[in-house]
C-alpha cells in the first residue's frame, strides 16, 4: 500500500530551500518565484 503523499509545505516549513542527505549525498530542494520545485545535487 503505497503511503500518501508529504505535502511541500511540511518539507521546508516556510524556507525557500531545503538540504536533504540521501544515503550522505546531500541535495538541495528549493523553490523558484514561479512556484516550482528544483532539486539539485
């Protein structure tokens, strides 16, 4: 059963940017003017 999905909002929590470690590599989640979402490494 697949869990539900993790709003944005809970993940950066009022930040335009947030680092995450995956497995010790670290990646940034950010959000853009336009309302999107980038992940970068």
């Amino acid at each position: 059963m697949a869990e539900p999905p993790i709003p944005s909002s809970m993940l950066l929590l009022g930040r335009t940017s947030v680092t995450i470690d995956h497995q010790g590599v670290q990646y940034v989640l950010r959000t853009t003017r336009a309302g999107k979402l980038i992940l970068t490494k």
